[in-house]
C-alpha cells in the first residue's frame, strides 16, 4: 500500500501569494496559503492543494485531506471541511450508494499520472485565539470500510492575523486664483551722510555699496520679462541721537535725498516713488538693548518703554545710566545701525501656464500664485518627491497663508511626520472642514479615536467627502479593538 507523505517547512504568513512548497518526495504541494480576517470578522482560509501526475492513489482507496486551526497548545481547534479524494472504484461505488461526503468543500476522483490542484477557501467566524494559531493539514488515508490506514499532518502556516491598519483620507485645498498677483522686494541701504546735510554722495564712506543694493534690486525686477513695477516705497529713518525735532527734519530729508537720486537713474513718473520717516528708530534701539547681556539692560529698557516721558527726556535719561558708559556704547554699537533707509519695490506679475510655472518655480517661486505651484503639483504623482516639495515651496513662500499650511500639513501627515503637521495646522483655518478633517487625521493616527471622530463629525457636517470615510475607518479601527478585547 502507498504510504501519503506531508511534510511541509515552516514558513512566515503573509496575505500575498507564497511560492509552492512540496510535501515531501513531490506528493503534495501546498502554494499561496493565507489566513486573514474581513471586515465582518470572518477568518478567511485559502491554499491551492495540488496533487502531482506521479502521485498514485489505489482505486479502492480515499484520501482525506482535513485543514485544522488550532491554539498553540491544541486546546483549541477548529476543523474546516475537508477534501475527499476517491481512488477509481471507491468514487463509483460510493456515488452509486450515494455516500459522497455532504460536509466536503471538495470531492473529486484522482486522475492517476495527472495533476490535480483544488483552490481551497473556507470561512468562519473569527474567535481571538485566532490571532495566534497554526494551520495544519490533516491527511488520512482509508481502505474498505472507512478503516484509517495511514495518518500525517503538517503544519501549513503559523497565523498572526493583521490587525486593522486605518487608512487615513486626507484632504488638500485647491487655492483660489489670484487675480492680481502683486509682490515686492524689499530691502535696507545704510547710507552716510554728512553731519546735518542731507544730499546723497554717492563716493562718501561706504555708500556706493548701498547704493548699488538699492539698484540690483530696482534692476532685478526691471529687467524680468514677467514683471511690470508699479511702485517704489522709500522710509527713512534718524537714530535717537540729538533732539527729536532735528530728527524729524532730518529722516525726512534723507529719504527725499535718495528719492532724488532714484529719481535721476530712472526718471520714473511722478509720485512713482512714494517717501516716507520715521525720526527716531526707538523700535530697533529697543531690540538691540533686549538682545544684549548687559548688566544695565533692565534699567536701560524702563526708560526706553516708558511712555510717560517724551523721546528727547528718554534719550537724556539714558545718557545717565552707568556714569554715561551705557551710551556711549550704543553710540558706538547700534546708533548707526539705526540709521538706514528701508526700500521696497512694488511689482505685478503675470499668469504662467502649468509648464512655465513648473520651470519658474525652481528659479523664482514667489513669482508664483499658490493656484499656480497647486497646478504644478498636479502634474507629479501624489506622494512622489517632486510633488511634497511643491507644496515645500509654497508654505516656505507664503508662510501666514492658511491654504499653504494647511497642505503643508497635509503632506506631512502623508509621511507620518506628526509634530511637524501639528505646526502647520495651528496656521489652518480652525473653522473650515479640510483643517478639522486633516486635524481629525492627526488624532485618529495618534490613537486618539474620540477627539479624531468629533472634528470628523464636525468636518462631515462642512461638507468634507473625506471626513465622511475617515469616519468609517474610525469604525473598522474600534471593531477591530473590540475583537481582541480592547
């Protein structure tokens, strides 16, 4: 009598189809084994059972091949319907006296010197020593009447079911189109000037440096093809030194000396460039005493912040502190830092197609709109490195602008980056339905499940289709939890 062989390897589970593995001397093979759990908790088997051409059965035998699932200890199992194989004359007497197997998930009679592969699937209800177990197969091999002549088993599988993983739905903001797209560039000249005039000298002290920033940056957006300036913005500003009245006067007048000087290199219409001061930078004074470590720094800012005094007693004040060697420093040190011109330039840009866009972004982006870098990420596959960085660019050039953050949130959600999501959400729009979807997601990925399912509802209730589903995962997650008891 032949003797059934089942001698399988222990292998890994995993829901994706494995590579055949034989059973011992090729009798039995035994490929694309799963054990997974549905989403109405069923345990879901699955093998293919192939039996070789070279494998013979005797046509007054059966063979019964039984997958068991079973607890480490067995003490635990349940047996799934079986595969019954009848030699030639057991298949015939038996459908004759109408004894097949009604419990069988398969009966089939062997076709010596083929092969034979039954695709086996069975089901049923999930228990939670499931997570833990193994699939076995049985093979038992009978004569005439039903006497057991040959027994084997094997293992099939070891079985750690998966738990339920969320799959998160996140949600971008289509920016609006800006109609008009006007930017600036902005920047500060240190000019010298001599005591108490206030004409530019181009060739006095370090001004032709200075200078020739105000300039670049005039020409910069002058010479762009894409770009039309529409106005320059100068304010000039005095350091606290001497009376305020004298300050005034002489702010002003600086600012209206480089306005002339502009003026003459470009001949720009009248009242192109718009001027204005500030006489004393108290502001700046200010910041450069707060950033210091001087002993005195307490003293020195209760006369800057006091607001009772007028400028003139606050700077006579603070020539007193530390016998005058306070002020002389900032005389030395931060009065001429004090004194400056802050220049900006006004401009309008144009409209870009997606393919212009796609090459101005990576050359000058803040001539973009956030609809444009939008439409060029629409090109890149979502997740792909080309499309994250669009979305870098657009929060790194429009930093306070909710629709950029909340994207940029967006993507890092994607990459599982939480705290840098939470930053960016926390410059979301609160009262939208993407922010309170994006920061549900936030939650939900955190284990948060009660917080996440309340911004979702909020969200759903806004309109957002992917709250609607996040909800749903919400679901899945907590039928999951309570499958193993939590």
């Amino acid at each position: 009598m032949k003797r059934i062989y089942i001698l399988l390897t222990l292998m890994t589970w995993c829901v994706l189809p494995m590579m055949a593995q034989s059973i011992a001397g090729g009798d039995i093979k035994i490929a694309k084994q799963s054990v997974s759990i549905s989403d109405n908790n069923m345990i879901l088997v699955g093998m293919d059972i192939t039996i070789p051409a070279e494998m013979e059965i005797p046509s007054d035998l059966m063979l019964k091949l039984t997958p068991v699932l079973h607890n480490e200890d067995e003490s635990v199992n349940k047996t799934l319907p079986p595969v019954v194989v009848y030699g030639r004359r057991r298949a015939i007497v038996n459908e004759r006296e109408g004894s097949v197997p009604k419990e069988a998930f398969d009966v089939l009679r062997r076709k010596n010197n083929q092969e034979q592969t039954i695709n086996y699937t069975a089901r049923l209800p999930f228990e939670v020593w499931m997570h833990k177990s193994q699939l076995e197969l049985m093979a038992d091999l009978y004569g005439c009447a039903n006497c057991l002549q040959e027994e084997e088993r094997a293992m099939v599988m070891p079985v750690h079911l998966v738990r339920y993983v969320i799959q998160p739905h996140i949600a971008f903001v289509t920016p609006e189109v800006e109609a008009v797209k006007a930017r600036a560039e902005e920047g500060r000249a240190y000019l010298d000037f001599p005591v108490n005039l206030m004409k530019i000298y181009p060739d006095y002290r370090n001004n032709s440096v200075e200078l020739k920033k105000i300039i670049s940056t005039i020409e910069l957006v002058k010479n762009d093809k894409n770009t039309q300036i529409t106005e320059v913005d100068i304010e000039g500003y005095a350091s606290p030194e001497g009376s305020y009245k004298t300050n005034t006067r002489l702010a002003q007048g600086r600012a209206e000396a480089l306005k002339d000087y502009v003026q003459g290199l470009y001949h720009f219409e009248k009242d192109f460039i718009k001027v204005t001061s500030v006489p004393e930078d108290w502001k700046g004074l200010r910041n450069y005493v707060a950033n210091s470590d001087w002993v005195k720094k307490d003293e020195l800012l209760a006369i800057i912040d006091d607001v009772t005094l007028d400028y003139d007693t606050r700077e006579l004040r603070l020539r007193t502190i530390d016998g005058g060697k306070a002020y002389a420093t900032l005389l030395k040190e931060c009065y001429p830092a004090l004194r400056h011109s802050d220049y900006k330039v006004q401009y309008v840009v144009r409209g870009f197609s997606v393919d212009e866009a796609k090459e101005i972004i990576t050359k000058r982006p803040q001539q973009l709109s956030l609809n444009e870098m939008f439409q060029v990420a629409q090109t890149y596959q979502s997740g792909s490195e080309e499309f994250n960085e669009v979305f870098e660019v657009a929060v790194r050039m429009f930093p306070d602008d909710p629709t950029a953050n909340i994207n940029a949130a967006a993507i890092e959600l994607q990459q599982g980056n939480w705290k840098q999501a939470e930053k960016y959400l926390l410059k979301s729009d609160p009262l939208v339905g993407t922010t309170k979807n994006n920061k549900g997601v936030l939650y939900m990925m955190q284990g948060q499940l009660d917080k996440a399912e309340a911004l979702f509802n909020e969200a759903k209730a806004l309109g957002s289709a992917e709250a609607a589903k996040n909800l749903e995962e919400i679901s899945k997650k907590r039928r999951d939890n309570a499958l193993y008891g939590e």
